[in-house]
C-alpha cells in the first residue's frame, strides 16, 4: 500500500502525499522533539522535512525507502536548526529547574525522569539523534547509520558514548540527590 | 521494582515514548495547504540536488549513485560555458544587438527617436490595466513581457504587460528622474544631480552609477553599448553602457546647452544652443556637420531614412521644424508652420505638434503640409503604429486615434488626468504616464473602426471635465480607487455572475457563464486556472438560469470548502477545500429542498448554507449536506415579488436580499424577520450583487442602465449610503456592468465589471469611510 502510494506520489498525486504524510507525521514530530528538545523547533524541522519531501519527490527511486528517506530529511532539517539555535539551546537548558527528589517513589520517579531528559539535552545534537533512531524509532544500528549517512561503526560509537554520559551523569545525580536527602534528614 | 532500577536502556526507551507524543494536527494541515500550492520538482532536478541514499534492496534508494561525477561533469560544462560566455559578453555588452522592433526603449521608441511603434491596439480602445504609482510618471519603457516607468517620488518600477503586476520597484535617490531608456538589459535614468545609472531590467538591481555628476543632462539614448547625452553646459558624453565609465566627452564649438541627442546612422544627432544642429562621428569624436537653427531654442533631435529632424523646445515662443541632410548637413526644408515640435516619421510623412493643438503631417521629400488636424493645447508628440498617428491632447485628458492617409479621426480615449510627456506604443496596446502616477495600458476591441472627418474646430470636450471621466457625477463620495485591472475579454464570462474569495487563499473565483468553468485568479490578478466545464457530473456546472441568461455563482465556508450554485443543473454541489467533491442536493421543484431558479447562495459562519431561489420566493437554509433546516419567504411583506437577483449574509448572520422592484436591499435576521431595507429610492437600476464587510458595510453593484450613476453604492450598517465608486463606463477607474463582488477583508475589493466590449476583473482600494 505504501509502495503504490509513494509512486503516485512519485507522479505528482498530492493526495498520495498527503495520506503518506498523514502516516508519518508523528513519528517524525517525536524524533524531532527528542533530538531538538523544543516544541517549536519540532514542527519547523518537520515541515522543512516534508515540504522538502513532497519537492523532491521524484528523486525516491525505491519506494519502500520512503520512511528511511523521511528519517533522513527530518534529521537533516533537525541538525540546521539546532546549528542555528546552539545559543538558545544553552540558555534554555541552564534555566530548566532543579527538581529534588523526596524520598517518596512515585515522585522519585518522576525526578528521575526528568533528569533523564535533562541529561539527554545536554548531549550532542549527532549522538541524540542515533539514541532517537534506536530507542524511540526502534531502528538497529545499521539502518540508523544509512539514514544518517554515517558508518556504522561510528553510530555505535556515538550511542556508546551518549549512553556512557547518560549513566555517569544518571548515577551522579542519584548521589547529588542522596547527599541533599541525606542533608535533609539530619 | 521501580524504574530507576530499570536498564538505562529500557528506561531511555519508555521516556522517549512518553515524551515524543502530542504531535499537533494543524501543523500537518498547514504543511499539505504548503504542499498543495507547489509541484514537485522536475525529477532531474530532484535527483540532482538530493544527497544519495543507500538502502539495503537498491544499491541507490534515492537520488543519483555518482552525483559527484555528475557534478564535476556539469562544473565543466558551465566552465567551458562561461569562458565562451565571457568572450562574448565582451562583444555583446558594448555592442547592442539592434533593440527588438517590437519594444520600446523609452523617450519616443528607440535611439533614432522617429517614434514609430510596430503594433498598436486594434479596433476601438479598451483599458487593459491601470497602475498607480506614488507620482506622476513621464516616459515609459517596453522590453518584452514587462513595462518599466520612474514615477517622480524616485521609484523606478517594472510591472507586466498584460496585467500591469509589479515584479519589482526600486527608489532611486534625488527625484525627480529622467528616463527609463531601456538597452541591452538594463534601465538608465539620471536623477536631480546629474547623476546617471544603470539598473538590471529583470530584477531592479544597480549595476552602476557615474561619479559624475552632469550638469542637468538630457534624456539619453543608448546604441552599440554607449549611453550618450547632453548636458546644460554644452557637451555631448558618451558613457560605456556596460561599467558606467565615461568614454569621451565634446563639446561643439560655440555650444553652451545640448538637448537630447538621437542615433542614427553611426552619428550622434543633437540639437544646441550656440552651435545649432550638429552631427558627431563617435568613432571619431568629431564634428561632421553643424546646421544653422537661427539661433532658435530648439529641442530633441530625431532620425529617419537619411534625414535629420530638428523641432523647437516646447517652451519655446518661436521656431521652425527643420529637416537637414542627415550625411551632409544641408538643410532640405523648413516647415511653413511656427513652434513645430519633434515629428514622427512614418513611411515618407514626418507629423508633428505644437503646444498651441495644432496637429500636421508633412511630405518629408518637399516639406508641403499633407493633412492637418486642431485640439485642445498640449499635444504631445505623436507615435505612429501600423497606419495610425496617435496623439494625447494634455488638456483634454484625451488620447486620439487618427488614420495616418487622411487625418481622419478613429476613435478618442478619456484618460484620468493630464499628462506631461509621450505615449507609447509596442506589442499590440497603448501605454501613457500621466500625473497622478497613473499607467494606462489601453488595447484594442479587434473590431472593424470606422474613420470619420476630423472635426474642423476644437473637440466639444472641455478641457479639464471630460464627459465620461474626472469626478463622480453623483453627489455622494468616491470610496475606491483602482490597483489594478486585468482584461478577461479572452474567457468565457457574462454579466451578473458573483465572485467569491478563497479564504484560505486569498484567491479569486469567478465562475464564467460561457464556459461553465469557474476561473481561479491569484490576488495580483494573475490567472492560475480554469476549472470544471459543461455538465451535470459532479464537477461539472451549468450557469445559466431558466431564462438563458449566464449565472453562476459560489459561496466559501472559513475552512476552504465551498459550494457551487450550480443554476443550471438546480443543484448546489459541495467541495473540500481540494476541491474534492463531498456531494450535492436540490432538483428542479418548487418543494423544500428543490430549486425553480436559484440566483443566490451564502454560507453561515456556521458552515450552514442559505440559497435564494426567486421564482419559488424561498430564501431556504440548508446543513452542510443539503437537510433542510427552515424556509421564509423575503417578500411575503410586500405586494409582489418582482424579483430577486443576489443574497449575501453578515457576520452576525443577517441576510441580504437585493430585490429588483423597488431597487433595494431588504435585511432578515435568521428567522426570516424584516430589520431593515437599504437604498430604496437611491439605486438607479437594479440592486445586483452584494459583499459585506466585518463592519457591516454593504457594498452594492448597479447594472448598465444607471446612467450617471455609480456602479457600486456603499451602505454604512445603518443603512445610509456613504458613498460609491465607479462611474459608468469602461475607462479607468469606471464601471460597465460590475457584476461579481468582494471583499478581501484587507482593504481591497474586487469587482468583475462586463460588458461586451470589455470585461475586466478589477481590485480596489477602499477609501475612507469604505475602509473596513
């Protein structure tokens, strides 16, 4: 079904293009919001993504390369803006507030995830978008890595490392917390 | 167990689930309407300009495997290219290639300044298209598809021929200007220091300036890539077309002003004060000949067939039009009349002006007087086109049309306002400056004209009240003022069809009688496309009502969705915004639901659909999907229904009828209640076509039988009348028959103005109190 849709795309059938882009919008808007990390900036990377997409339509030779080309277009579009909002990332996350655990689960919970995704912003824009393509996309290795046009060697490498920050940074932070309760409960 | 116990693995993945949700609908719908208004790219293009991407089934799933060597091949193509391109721009930026005979370069035609056109209108004139500049405009220019003019605020402008659309608009610094002369892609202009530039014709850019300052320098012409001048201080410059650097500069013994110069024959032709009428070799810098003028305030130099022309200055209180041997210099003739201007030369007969009205045309061989015509002052210099001598009288307003054999009138044209300078003549219509920034583009009818003897004293008109133009005849205000107009003769339309605008869009659909299509205008009046066709299919349309007379008209819901009254067929059909066809209801009847002879439709804010049927008296309400949802009857408060012709709803939801007999506007609230009745005893034919503003301002059309009457009346919400605009006619700013109207919700206005000799879709600026 996709396939026939995307060659009719292909000929200039708008409609095809609107029902493929219907499919693909929100996965495309969650990658984009986890690699940029910004509401705002999410919806300008994918509408960069399927203008550019529905413009160079013909250039798709493989049909059932759509969602991998799609992949691609959004996290190109993903990497300008983040080049263009480097400064404003910065501020942003330097602003994001503290949020100290209590002891209870749930809540711990929830600090815990929101370090999680505070740490995750802090990352480089390239290894978040290889942990987007493979936990949030569920995508193996060396598919991520065509897509991004990278080896695959070094899309390992790049999850590698995110992951390794994520853990310290995870792991320090539980410390930080623990100190602080410790502190408290004194 | 808790998440934070969780692999970091497993616990990144449930986040990034949680948080990449919310994905937000409008921006999909905003990224297709993108999507919709463009066409993908070629698919060598695409292919080209897209990074390569490899998959695991095709070696190359999109784009180009070796795009590196394509591109390296393609750099060698345009290297080679370039270095061929550059050998002959070498040659072709300081050689002009002859200017194409069917343009014109600027002040009267092109460098030999004879003032012949290849093709002027044919038939009876008709207005194109008006464009308002910010200041009166002199000389025009016509290069291909654009016209160029420099209005005196400084702003140099190129709009389109056809529809007088701005491409583009640059301010030149120190007004007021003096040119366009349009060569070899680019515009010249001087502005009040004396200052001389170039600018690109196909986007307004400066190439150069002097770094000279000229004293007060004369309109210029240019030939074989140099611009040549006079200047108050008596010198000839040539100045490199190309770089803006000065070739060479001479002044002619005993000149202390030259006037504008004129090429032709390899010599440069110039009129002076103190050294007569010269002829220069620009090879070689020199003198060729100098004719005696008697000391006379003469103006430009003309050229043609061997003879060389020399007029007096329009300022000047005496003088004689000269002819010299254009080789040699020796004087030929002396035309009999005094003050003779600059002629035009067409084959063997040269016709000239004076200010004084007087029009003559003269045997260029013997200097005797062939045909001579009188008007009103201020005649400017003529152009000649395919047989025809075309004049504009400054003081009547008043452009002529005049058989160059005989001298007998063709037909004569009432411009807006008065005009200093010249007209122009190229590619099939006529085009003139006036001094309230006006551009007029006036075509032909393409019908057989009918000469008749030019009358023997003075034209009735008087000099600053033409009959049909100037001042409203009706005592109220004029509320709008025309942007723009584009002649729509060529398509299938007939009065009293209604238009609609897109809101999504902005665009404008006019659906035409005579082809059962509706015709898709982008807002500058651009056509984008013709759509439907005769029919009773879906998609397809019949508007034309019971009686045969050509209706058709359609009504916009806030999303884009739209519904046809489809007259014809006795059927609404309804749309998406992708025109995709959602359904239809109605058949010929005279029961709830059935249409005898609808002639008006309207849709509520809320998407619920209002149609005025007028034979079965109903104003009926209907649900998106055709369920009837209530009926009244608009007239049950009056003796009779003597008809209906239009319905229209405010944004409170209120209802207009335009009724026939009485001529008024009756207003219903939803229920079918009379609030008001607007305009009776104050329209002069029927009240036709509505559109309401979002201050509950009405604007009604008013059909040809209105004598003296404006063809749109404006209504304040209280229903007393405000104003108007357009007088009857076809001329600018006036209106035959307006038939669809309105509104842009921006100011502006459109109304389609038919009748059979013109048809026109026209936008408008509304004025105060109009403005919404």
């Amino acid at each position: 079904m996709q396939v026939e849709l995307v060659e009719r795309a292909r000929s200039g059938d708008h409609d095809a293009f609107a029902v493929l882009a219907k499919e693909s919008f929100g996965r495309l808007y969650g990658a984009a919001k986890l690699i940029l990390r910004d509401q705002d900036r999410a919806q300008d990377a994918v509408q960069e993504a399927l203008v550019l997409a529905w413009k160079h339509v013909s250039a798709i030779r493989d049909p059932q390369a759509w969602d991998a080309w799609l992949y691609r277009l959004t996290v190109r579009a993903c990497y300008r803006l983040a080049r263009s909002a480097r400064r404003r990332d910065v501020l942003e996350l330097h602003v994001e507030p503290d949020t100290e655990p209590t002891g209870h689960d749930f809540t711990g919970l929830l600090a815990e995830r929101d370090r999680l995704g505070r740490e995750l912003g802090q990352l480089p824009v390239d290894q978040r978008a290889v942990m987007v393509f493979h936990f949030y996309l569920d995508l193996p290795l060396t598919e991520a890595a065509a897509i991004l046009d990278i080896p695959v060697g070094t899309a390992k490498s790049r999850l590698h490392r995110g992951l390794e920050t994520l853990r310290t940074a995870m792991s320090d932070d539980r410390a930080d917390a623990g100190i602080r309760s410790g502190e408290r409960s004194a | 167990m808790t998440e934070q116990q969780l692999p970091l693995e497993r616990m990144l993945a449930g986040w990034m689930a949680d948080e990449a949700t919310g994905a937000p609908e409008p921006i999909l719908a905003e990224i297709l309407a993108t999507t919709g208004r463009i066409r993908p790219r070629p698919r060598w293009w695409a292919l080209l300009v897209e990074r390569p991407m490899r998959s695991g089934r095709a070696r190359v799933a999109v784009g180009l495997a070796n795009r590196g060597l394509v591109y390296a091949a393609l750099i060698a193509l345009l290297l080679a290219g370039l270095a061929a391109l550059a050998i002959g721009a070498s040659i072709l930026l300081n050689r002009a290639g002859p200017a194409d005979p069917a343009d014109w370069s600027g002040f009267r035609g092109n460098a030999d300044h004879v003032g012949v056109g290849l093709q002027g209108p044919t038939g009876n004139p008709v207005l194109a298209w008006q464009f308002h500049a910010h200041g009166a405009v002199l000389e025009v220019a016509i290069v291909g598809d654009h016209v160029f003019f420099a209005a005196d605020d400084g702003t140099l402008s190129a709009v389109t021929r056809e529809g007088g659309v701005t491409r583009w608009a640059v301010a030149v610094p120190n007004p007021p200007l003096v040119g366009p002369y349009a060569a070899d892609g680019r515009l010249y202009v001087t502005d009040a220091n004396g200052v001389l530039y170039a600018f690109d014709q196909a986007d307004g850019h400066r190439i150069w300036s002097t770094p000279t300052a000229y004293v007060v320098p004369s309109r210029m012409v240019s030939a074989d890539g140099t611009v040549y001048f006079g200047t108050s201080d008596g010198f000839v410059v040539a100045v490199d077309g190309a770089t803006g650097a000065e070739r060479w500069r001479l002044q002619p013994p005993g000149a202390t002003l030259v006037d504008a110069p004129a090429f032709g024959a390899g010599l440069v032709y110039a009129g002076t004060d103190g050294a007569g009428y010269v002829a220069i070799d620009p090879a070689t810098r020199r003198v060729v000949w100098q004719g005696d003028t008697n000391g006379e305030n003469t103006g430009t130099a003309s050229v043609a067939d061997g003879i060389a022309y020399l007029g007096v200055a329009a300022d000047a209180a005496s003088g004689k039009l000269r002819a010299f041997d254009a080789a040699t210099g020796r004087l030929l003739w002396t035309a009999s009349d005094d003050l003779l201007q600059l002629p035009t030369v067409a084959d063997g007969v040269a016709y000239s002006s004076t200010v004084a009205g007087l029009v003559v045309a003269i045997d260029t061989a013997t200097g005797t007087t062939k045909w001579q015509i009188h008007l009103e002052g201020e005649v400017r210099a003529p152009v000649v086109a395919s047989g025809i001598v075309y004049l504009f009288a400054g003081n009547e307003r008043r452009l002529y049309a005049v058989e160059a054999a005989t001298g007998n009138l063709l037909w004569r044209y009432d411009a807006p306002a008065t005009g200093n300078c010249c007209i122009a003549v190229a590619r099939g219509a006529v085009f003139v400056g006036l001094q309230d920034g006006s551009v007029l583009s006036i075509v032909g009818d393409h019908r057989p004209l009918s000469p008749e003897p030019f009358p023997s004293s003075a034209p009735s008109a008087t000099p600053t009240t033409p009959p049909s133009t100037g001042p409203s005849p009706t005592p109220v205000p004029s509320l709008a003022r025309v942007i723009w107009s584009t002649d729509i003769r060529r398509m299938g339309f007939a009065p009293v069809c209604q238009i609609a605008v897109d809101p999504t869009t902005g665009r404008i659909w006019a659906p035409e009688a005579g082809s059962d299509e509706i015709a898709i205008f982008e807002p500058d009046g651009t056509l984008v496309e013709e759509w439907g066709g005769s029919g009773s299919e879906p998609g397809q349309f019949d508007f034309s009502r019971g009686n045969g007379d050509g209706y058709g008209t359609l009504a916009f819901a806030k999303d884009g969705s739209f519904f046809v009254l489809d007259a014809g067929n006795r059927r609404i059909q309804h749309f998406d915004a992708k025109r995709t066809y959602l359904g239809e209801w109605g058949s010929f009847g005279d029961r709830p639901g059935q249409f005898t002879d609808p002639v008006g439709i309207a849709v509520a804010a809320d998407g619920s659909v209002w149609v005025l049927d007028d034979i079965r008296s109903v104003v009926e309400h209907y649900g998106p999907d055709g369920t009837v949802l209530g009926t009244f009857d608009p007239f049950a408060l009056q003796p009779t229904n003597d008809g209906a012709n239009s319905l229209a709803i405010d944004g409170h939801g209120n209802l207009y009828v335009s009724s026939i007999a009485p001529a008024s506007v009756l207003v219903f609230d939803a229920k079918g209640t009379l609030l008001r009745t607007v305009g009776e005893g104050q329209f002069s034919e029927q009240a036709g076509n509505m559109s309401i503003d979002a201050g509950g301002r009405l604007f009604v059309t008013q059909g040809p039988e209105r004598g003296s009457a404006l063809g749109v009346l404006t209504f304040a919400p209280n229903g007393s009348l405000i104003g108007g605009f357009g007088p009857l006619g076809d001329g600018a700013g006036q209106l035959a028959f307006p038939g669809g109207i309105a509104l842009d919700g921006k100011g502006g206005i459109y109304v389609e103005d038919s009748d059979f000799g013109s048809t026109r879709l026209i936008r408008l600026e509304l004025l105060s109190p109009a403005v919404p």
